[in-house]
C-alpha cells in the first residue's frame, strides 16, 4: 500500500469517527422525515397536475361534442333546405372534429390513467410517511431517555467531568481543613509550652506559667500533708488514763508532719522567688 493510499484511508477513518461523535440520531431522523413529507409533496403536486390536465381534456372533449351536434344539424337543415353542398361541407367539418374527439379520448383514458396510479402512489407514501413518523418520534423519545439515565448514572458515580471537579474541589478543602487544624494545635501546643511568645497578650506568660506550676505543686504538698494529718488523727486512740506513749508518739508524727510540709511551702516559695529573680 502506497503513501497516499494510507494516508487517505486514515484520513476517511479519523473523519468518520469524528462524524460519528458529532452525529445525533435524533437529527438524523428528523431529516430523513423531512425528505420524505417533501417527496410525497411533490407526488402530491404530480396528482394535481395529471387531474388539472384530465379536466382540461375533458373540457376540450365536450367543447367538440358540442360543435359535432352543431355541424350534425347543419348538415340537417342545408339537406332540407336543398342545399346538398352545404350539407356535404358540413358532414365534412363534422368528420374532422369526429377525428380530434377521438384523439382527445385517447389522451383522455391515459391521462385518467395515470391520474389513478399516482393517487394510489400518494395514499401508499402518505400512510408510510405517517409511519415513519411514529417511529421516529418512539425512537426520539427512547434516545432521549436512554441520554438522561446515562447522565444520571455517570453523575451518580462520579465518573461525569462535573462530578469529578466536585470531588476533587471537596478532597482539597477537606485536606486544607486538616492542615489548617493541625497548624493550630501545635501553634498552641508551642504557646503553652513557651516555645513562643504571645506578642499581643504581653511577654509575662512564660513567667506566669512556671509560677502557675510552682503554685500546683505547693497545693499537691499542701494537700497531701493535710490528708496524713487527717489519717493520724482518725487512728484509733487508746483508753483514757492508760498514758501511753502512743498518743504522744501520734501527735509528735502530726506535728512532725505539719513541720514538713510548712518547711516545703517554704521551700517551694523560695524557690519561685529565686526563678522569678533570675528570669
């Protein structure tokens, strides 16, 4: 196979596939019924003008019919008259029209002829027309359905270009959302650590915060110092008058214990006012 012939065979191949893509069927038949009301228009005009030609035949005809009588009583009135010459020229006269009558039938029986073919021809397109016509709309009418449900079906699975845009627009907002919520934990998470300063609330917070703890951990001493008191007070105490060391030994651990723990509030103070000196 040549150069050209490759060519143009993938040259009429594209073409067709692109015909193909741009063809809607729908168009198709409208086109078709188009081409087919005009022909039976055109049979139908064919009708007219056999019939308008019959009728003037026919009018020709009893034109002649008429002068034929006329020559006949002529003829009549010259032989009774005596004059056999004008009866002769006028059976003569009546014998040509006779000839031309005669043509005119001829032509008229053809003429009516035809005139019935192209009828029957004109009922026959007319009734296949009208059915061309309900098929193509029944077909327009399943085309069109099948079109909506499969743009229906492609929208429902995403698988249409609007739908798609629409899913990947929703994918992008979702993921910015998650990156815009993770940025502001560990801007606030860094906030709370310290890590950085909130220029806006004023430079104390870091100060504020290590003193918000020192303050945590003297209430947790504070807390747990009263708890043992409040333990050693509730033990059960000996009988009265029996002197037992034990409740002095008690009441020395409750003092001891209430010692310890003003002795850490001390120290957890002392300790504050030393971070707060050197920061």
């Amino acid at each position: 196979m040549s150069v050209m012939k490759r060519v143009s065979l993938i040259f009429r191949a594209k073409a067709d596939k692109a015909l193909d893509r741009m063809e809607d069927p729908r168009e198709t038949l409208d086109y078709s019924y188009k081409q087919q009301v005009e022909m039976l228009t055109r049979v139908r005009r064919g009708v007219a003008d056999v019939a308008t030609s019959r009728k003037r035949v026919e009018l020709q005809m009893n034109s002649l019919q008429k002068e034929i009588a006329k020559r006949d009583n002529q003829a009549r009135s010259a032989l009774s008259a005596g004059r056999e010459d004008l009866a002769r020229a006028a059976l003569q006269n009546k014998g040509q029209l006779q000839s031309q009558y005669a043509d005119l039938e001829g032509q008229f029986a053809n003429l009516q002829e035809q005139e019935e073919k192209l009828t029957l021809a004109s009922q026959r397109l007319d009734a296949k027309v009208q059915s061309f016509r309900t098929r193509k709309e029944t077909i327009k009418a399943t085309y069109t359905a099948a079109e909506a449900q499969t743009r229906i079906n492609e929208a429902f699975s995403g698988i249409s270009e609007e739908m798609g845009d629409v899913g990947l627009a929703i994918q992008r907002a979702e993921d910015k959302t998650a990156q815009m919520q993770a940025r502001a934990g560990a801007i606030d998470e860094l906030l709370a650590s310290g890590a950085l300063e909130d220029h806006v609330g004023g430079g104390s917070d870091y100060i504020q915060a290590e003193l918000d703890k020192l303050g945590a951990s003297t209430d947790v001493e504070s807390e747990l110092a009263r708890m043992k008191g409040e333990i050693a007070s509730s033990a059960p105490r000996q009988i009265e008058g029996n002197g037992s060391p034990a409740n002095g030994s008690a009441a020395n651990n409750s003092a001891a214990n209430n010692s310890a723990a003003n002795n850490g509030g001390q120290q957890a103070s002392a300790a504050a006012e030393q971070e707060v000196d050197g920061l």
